[in-house]
C-alpha cells in the first residue's frame, strides 16, 4: 500500500462521530456533556511529546434538528451554530474544545457528515473557527475540516487510516458534494444558485420525522431505525400511516441516487424527467424497509405509492390480530417488534451495508477503516488491520429479545416509547434495572506503540469513581500491519 506523502501523522487517534448537537433543551439526543468534555481533557492531558488528535467523524452539529427546520440552510446556519454553542448542553464542550486546540501537539480534525452538511459553505466554517479559535493563529493552524466527501487519510504510527462518515454508501443519505462547491461559489461570486436538492434522508427527517417526534420523541433513539420506527408508529397513532406514506414517496429520490453512485454520477444534477419516466415497479414490505436500512438496493416507485396497502407495507399483519382480540397497545407493540428477536444491529462483529459496502470499495491493504452514521459499533477484522464503526454519542434505545418475551418483559419499553420528553425515557429502567437508553459515549482508539499500531473500540465511562477511557471488552481489537 502507497504511503501518501506528507499526509497527516499521529501518534495517537480518537475518532468519534454522530454527536448531533442541536435541538431545543427536552429534545435534544446527545446527552453526555460530562463524559465529551472528559474526553477532551483525557486527550489534553496525554504527555507533551504525543502527537494525539481527535476526529469527529461526521455529524457534529445536527443542523436538522434546528429550527426554522431547513434541508440545508447555508443563509441561516451561523444563527444555529451561535445558539448550539450557547445552549447550556454543548457550551461546556465547545469550551472545553477551545482549550484543546491551545495545546501544541493536538489536533481537531472536522468531517462532514450528512446533518452538518452546512459546513462545506466556506463562511459557515469560519464562524465555526471563530466560536472555537477566535483569532489565535495557533489554534486555527491545530483546527482542520474536511469536507469534500473523501474522507480524512492519515496514518498512526506506519499504519494508514482512512476515516469516512459512511452516508457515501448509503443512497438515503448521500451528499451531492459537487453541488454544494458550486453552491458556494456562485454564492461567492454573487451568482444566481441552483436549489439544493434534499437527498431522501433528509426529506424523511424534515417532512415527516421532525414532526412525529414532537409526541413521540423516541423515534431517533430505537435502532433499527426504520424497520422498528415504521412499524411501531403505524401502530401507535393511525394518523400516522399517512405520513408513513410519504416516507414511501422518497424511495424514488433513493433509488434514482443508488443508481447515479453506482455510474460515479453523482455529481450530475438530478433530472426529474428520469425519475417519471422509471419503469414502474412494486415492492414487498420487506424489500420496502430493507432499502430504507440499507440492505437492498429497491425502492418503490412514485407511481405505485397508491397502491400500498397500509397495513402489508407496515408488517403489522400479526399485531393488528392481536389488536382485534383485544390485546393491549403494550401487547400490540411487543408483536409488532417480535421480528426484531433475530436483529443483529449490536453484535459488534456483524457485517452490515455499510461494512460490505466499503470492504467493496476500497482498496484491501488499507490497515485501518473507519466509519459512522449508522450509529452501530462494529469492530472487524481486516487483512491487515480492522474496521471500525464509531458508533454515536446520542442516545439509543436497545430493544433486546428479553425485553419481548412477554407483555411484561417488554412494558418498561413500551413506557419508553410513549415518554413524552427524552430525559423522561431516561428514567426508565428494564426488568433488571438497567436504563432503557443506552449513552455508550464510544471512542475508536488507534495508538502507535512504537513496534505496532492497535486499533480498539472504548468508551468513556465511570470508573473507580472518575470518567474515563475504558476498552469495551467484547469487541475485537486489531493490529495493524
């Protein structure tokens, strides 16, 4: 494997991604302000003569989630930034990230996801840079973005890293990285700009999510994402299915994206008439909701939404029975989630879309690959080191196969489901004690130990009374060659 000359070198890497800072206070998802700014300070801390950086690896500021709700909003997004970086949750971090960047031999390392996608407009990072740096030329030369959609290489030690969000291979949420430098060019040049054009994932979050998570605020917590959300909110309110609907609409945009990053088109403004004049064609449920989680390459098509049948496209078949033997909404929910007994979305060592995805697309002798936004660790084995997924700092709501054995097994989560604020799902605990929501607060750690590079999965967590950089003991660890 080529090393690029003059690329970044550390002697140690924490990566981290999907924080999702934004949001009113009750809504917000990211909950860990003491176990981040721990973590900053744990990197500060390292001996002088370590070169140690930190790399938030994609969705950092959750522009989404911000009001006026916007699919992109390069006029309006320094506004958001100044409100985050203010709110009582996040200024201690952006405090705290501050002074990390007044410490020689550190660096901050920004990558774009697809929520901040606000930060490839050159005047939205330098407002960025000014909330952290200010004019201190030192910690703007320690203050890095990188926002093209090629990811951040580097290397630890003599190992190469390669670090990509992961929305690159995931057509619900794929950027259009070529539209957004004309974007900020012609806006620049004070030329007329073309619209941008929401992916599908975006459209999702704005037109329908947004909105449903007003009363049902779980809906950015329970993973798998789609397969639990749509069914659990078809059950949950009918009015819904309408909206559900809609999600269905977006398939379209979806498939029409797989089909331009398949061709290495991307960067080619959508047609409209392409999308009318696909050949029409109607989906399974499964093969519905598996293209919404990124395991099939189908969508269903505009023309054919008319023609879903609620309750089929839902899964609910069994439930609905349930329903009509006069089962509780607790009882109709545990059977409408009983599929997910044979989920394998936090088995660290599973092989998902996005792990095949970039195992395909790049080159074997990488030592070292990293990923996010799915928000699901995964720690495999690679021919010559390992690959990571670095999780998320927002809060994840598990639903494991004991909590479905039964209606009362799965009541604490179905109290959960219908809290009304997050910090009200906090409080709730499973059978055993143990809190519903999960803050695992995950780091992926790579460290030169001078002979070998090791690449492992940690979290920041409470131990012998302070925070701090444990290894999550069931993951593999990696070295690299």
């Amino acid at each position: 494997m080529p090393i690029i000359p003059n690329s970044l070198k550390f002697d140690e890497l924490f990566v981290i991604s999907d924080l999702h800072f934004g949001g009113e206070a009750g809504f917000q998802i990211f909950a860990s302000t003491s176990e981040m700014v721990a973590l900053i300070k744990h990197i500060g801390a390292l001996p002088a003569s370590t070169n140690a950086a930190l790399l938030i690896n994609g969705d950092f500021i959750d522009f989404l989630a911000e009001k006026p709700q916007r699919h992109f909003d390069p006029d309006g997004a320094n506004d958001k930034l100044d409100r985050i970086a203010l709110d009582a949750t996040f200024k201690p971090i952006f405090e705290a990230l501050s002074d990390l960047l007044g410490i020689a031999n550190r660096t901050l390392i920004i990558n774009l996801g697809n929520h901040d996608l606000e930060l490839a407009m050159p005047w939205v990072r330098e407002h960025f840079m000014q909330i952290l740096c200010g004019s201190e030329a030192a910690k703007r030369g320690r203050l890095q973005f990188h926002m093209d959609g090629i990811g951040v290489r580097c290397r630890v030690g003599a190992s190469e890293v390669l670090v990509l969000h992961g929305n690159e291979f995931d057509e619900w949420n794929v950027a259009d990285y070529h539209h957004l430098r004309t974007m900020a060019r012609d806006l620049q040049f004070g030329k007329p700009v073309k619209d941008w054009e929401p992916n599908a994932g975006a459209r999702v979050v704005i037109e329908v999510m947004n909105e449903i998570k007003r009363e049902r605020p779980f809906v950015d917590l329970l993973k798998p994402e789609v397969r639990a959300v749509v069914k659990v909110l078809g059950l949950m309110k009918p009015g819904y299915l309408k909206k559900l609907r809609d999600v269905a609409n977006f398939g379209a945009r979806a498939a029409f994206d797989a089909g331009r990053m398949k061709m290495d088109l991307l960067s080619v403004g959508a047609n409209p008439e392409l999308l009318d004049a696909s050949p029409s064609k109607f989906v399974t449920e499964d093969q519905f909701l598996d293209a919404m989680y990124n395991d099939a390459d189908v969508a269903p098509d505009l023309q054919n939404t008319e023609e879903f049948d609620d309750a089929k496209m839902l899964g609910i078949t069994a439930a609905i029975l349930q329903k009509v033997k006069g089962s509780s909404e607790c009882e109709v929910l545990r059977v409408a989630l009983d599929t997910l007994l044979k989920d394998q979305s936090f088995a660290f060592g599973g092989a998902d879309h996005t792990y095949r995805a970039a195992t395909a697309a790049l080159s074997s002798d990488l030592p070292f690959v990293i990923t996010g936004h799915t928000h699901l660790l995964r720690a495999i084995a690679r021919p010559r080191g390992g690959y990571f997924n670095s999780g998320t700092w927002a809060r994840l709501i598990q639903v494991k196969p004991a909590n479905l054995v039964d209606e009362q097994s799965f009541e604490p989560i179905y109290r959960a489901l219908i809290a009304k604020t997050l910090p009200g799902i906090d409080a709730i605990q499973d059978q055993t004690g143990h809190s519903v929501v999960q803050k695992i607060c995950p780091v992926v750690h790579l460290q030169n130990q001078g002979d070998r590079v090791i690449g492992r999965l940690a979290r920041m967590a409470s131990q012998d009374g302070a925070l701090k950089l444990v290894e999550i003991a069931d993951a593999a660890q990696f070295q690299g060659k």
